[in-house]
C-alpha cells in the first residue's frame, strides 16, 4: 500500500554575489534570533520562574534590518527553538539548547507559500531573492514544503527541498535477514553476507593530522603577531584544507550508508538489527572514534526510514541479549569471560560446532527478532 510520506532532495546551488550576501544575511539574521530569544527566555525564567513566549516579530522594531531577510525564516527560528525545548523536556540527556555560532552550522529554513518555492529549469526560485544557478540533477515529484539553504566550512551553497510525495512498497521478497553491526566488518548478514568497513576516517587520518598540525602552527604564530585568524590568510588557506577533508569523509561515508541500507530495504521484508547504546559505546576511550566512524546510530536510522517508506519491517531485539555468547545450532550460551573480544570464532561446547562469531550473531538476532515479532513483545519496534 503506497504511503504519503515527506523526503527531502539535495542540490548544490552556485549564487551569484548579491545572493551570497542576501544568504549571509539570512545566516546572520536568523543565528542572531535564535540567540536572542533564547538569551531572553533565560533571562526572563531566573527572574519570574516562568516561560517566555517571544516571537521575532517583536524584535524587528529595534533591529530594522531584520525586515531585510525572509520572514519566514525568521518565524521557522521560533518553531526550531521551541522543538529544541520540547525536545529537552521530554529527554533531558539531549542537552539545554545551545547559543550558535558563525560558521558552524549557517542555515535558513523557508516555506512554500504560493509558489515562493520552485524549481524552474536549471535554477532554483526562493523567497525575496528570486532564481538562483543550481544542479538540477534528479527529477522530484510531489508538493515542494519548505527549503533549507546551507553553507558548508568549504563555502560550498545547498538546498535541501523537502517535499510531500507517494513512497510505493517494494515487492516482497520472502526474505529476512538478521544483521551483526561491527568494527571489522561494517555489517555481517545472516546470510553469512560480510559488508566491509570502509573506515573513512582511518583511511585519510594521517593526511588530516597534517593538515590540522600545519593549521595550529599558523594559528600560533598569527597570535604571536597579535593577528587575527580571521586576517591571516595562510590560516584561512590551511582551515579551507582541513574542511574539505572532513566534507570528503562525510560526503563519502553518507554515500556508502545510504546504498547500504537501501539495498538491505530493498532485499529483505524483515530486517532484525541491535538496539545498541550508541553512546554508552562511545564512553570507551579505545573504540569510540572507531565506533564513531562506523555511524551505526546514522545506519540504523536509515534502515528504520526506509523500511517505513517502502513497506518493509524492522525488529530491534534486547541490546542485553547474548547473541555472541548463544550457539545458533543448539542455544547454549556461554559464561562470563568464556568469549574474548579477540575472539572471532569458537566452539560449541554443547554440539561442538565451530561457530564465526559475527555470522553467528546475526543468525540470534534474526531468530530473536522473528520470536519477538511473532509473539508481539513490547521490545518489538518496526514500521
């Protein structure tokens, strides 16, 4: 059954320099709004103990160049905050909103209001700027939403179109498949399928410590001739080579995770995965950037999306489940200490068995996932 769902498309934008400007102060405007408000709504609870409902409507009368951007940017400000707050109350562990800061994060997020969004051509209409040069590169359909233009550290200009489209199912396969997420391997299916890990990071490590190493040395000597960062044009230079290393390892490990978990929607009906504590995980000091450069919270999420969109279903059995430890011919589960993280294969005590540790993982988590499913378990989470 076809499904009524929200996706968003990507495209590089190539602003001339009067639409650079209008971006930056778009990017200005609306990082000002979110802090002011958040500064006021501070402020406004030490001294009354109560909330503050702030709009940057009213903020316009003494900042007049505020008129000068996208007001529905601005209004979009107040919803983001106001979800960041919800999103506080209901798990704290998310963390207080924060202050933003320029150049970290510079992005605006527009509504389509009567058509002030379009794709026309090779271009890009937005509101109170107009067409903007763009990649057209894939055809969309649906009802344009909104459009959130960004900016990345390599000064490169997107557009990201959200869009109210129709997902149709994927024909069914008759196939489930368990999956053992891991550092050697990426993922191992049950299947006995072993998906490498490509380690981005690892792999241009040596090449980003250099470039970081040079960028501190020109920091340093820029401070001891009391300049700043900003002047120095050999440390904007070398800040340029160090962002586009770290846009490379994103772009391509986003890549790899997208075709990843599409072709695992796409091939299987049940999908049975860990639900593991990602960040628990990355309290240990010798893994956690291993684990990090794995992003297996990013993999998971993209599993669970598109499996929703297309019709397929995912099980995330127990995190505590011993799915290492139990021998998927016979059940026997070993004790405590009797399996090392070194470990990659081992022997069944019981039925003597010569099990692969990551293959025999998966095989557990998808006969867990389909026990679990069967009898309906509130551990059982899918689409």
């Amino acid at each position: 059954m076809s499904k009524q769902i929200l996706k968003a498309y990507e495209f590089r934008l190539y602003p001339n320099i009067d639409q650079q400007i209008f971006f930056a102060k778009s990017f200005g405007c609306t990082r000002f709004i979110w802090n002011r408000m958040l500064n006021d709504k501070m402020e406004h609870y030490k001294i009354h103990k109560e909330s503050l409902k702030n709009t940057p409507a009213q903020y316009k009368k003494e900042f007049e160049w505020l008129k000068e951007v996208d007001s529905l940017a601005l209004a979009n400000v107040q919803l983001q905050l106001q979800q960041a707050f919800q999103h506080f109350f209901k798990r704290p562990n998310v963390g207080f909103p924060k202050f933003k800061h320029k150049g970290k994060k510079d992005t605006y997020t527009t509504n389509n209001q009567k058509g002030t969004v379009a794709i026309i051509g090779g271009s890009i209409k937005l509101p109170k700027i107009g067409h903007i040069k763009a990649k057209i590169h894939r055809k969309i359909n649906g009802l344009i939403k909104s459009a959130t233009v960004s900016r990345t550290p390599t000064g490169k200009y997107y557009v990201s179109i959200l869009v109210e489209t129709i997902a149709k199912p994927f024909p069914k396969t008759n196939s489930n498949i368990g999956i053992d997420l891991g550092l050697t391997d990426f993922i191992v299916l049950s299947d006995g399928t072993k998906v490498a890990n490509p380690k981005f990071l690892s792999k241009l490590a040596i090449k980003l410590g250099k470039a970081q190493k040079i960028m501190s040395k020109r920091s340093a000597v820029a401070k001891k001739a009391n300049r700043k960062l900003s002047d120095s044009k050999n440390y904007q230079k070398q800040k340029l080579k160090v962002a586009q290393i770290h846009e490379k390892i994103n772009n391509t490990r986003k890549n790899f995770l997208h075709k990843t978990s599409f072709n695992i929607v796409k091939n299987h009906d049940v999908i049975a995965i860990e639900d593991l504590n990602v960040s628990g995980m990355l309290k240990n000091h010798k893994l956690a950037n291993a684990i990090a450069d794995s992003s297996w919270s990013t993999f998971t999420t993209m599993l669970t999306y598109k499996a929703d969109w297309y019709g397929k279903q995912i099980i995330k059995i127990d995190r505590w489940y011993p799915s290492s430890k139990t021998c998927s011919g016979c059940g026997h589960i070993l004790g405590k200490g009797e399996l090392k993280l070194s470990d990659r294969s081992w022997s069944c005590p019981s039925c003597h068995v010569e099990n692969d540790r990551d293959i025999n993982a998966s095989v557990n988590i998808l006969n867990e996932g389909l026990r679990c499913l069967k009898l309906k378990e509130p551990l059982v989470q899918g689409s």
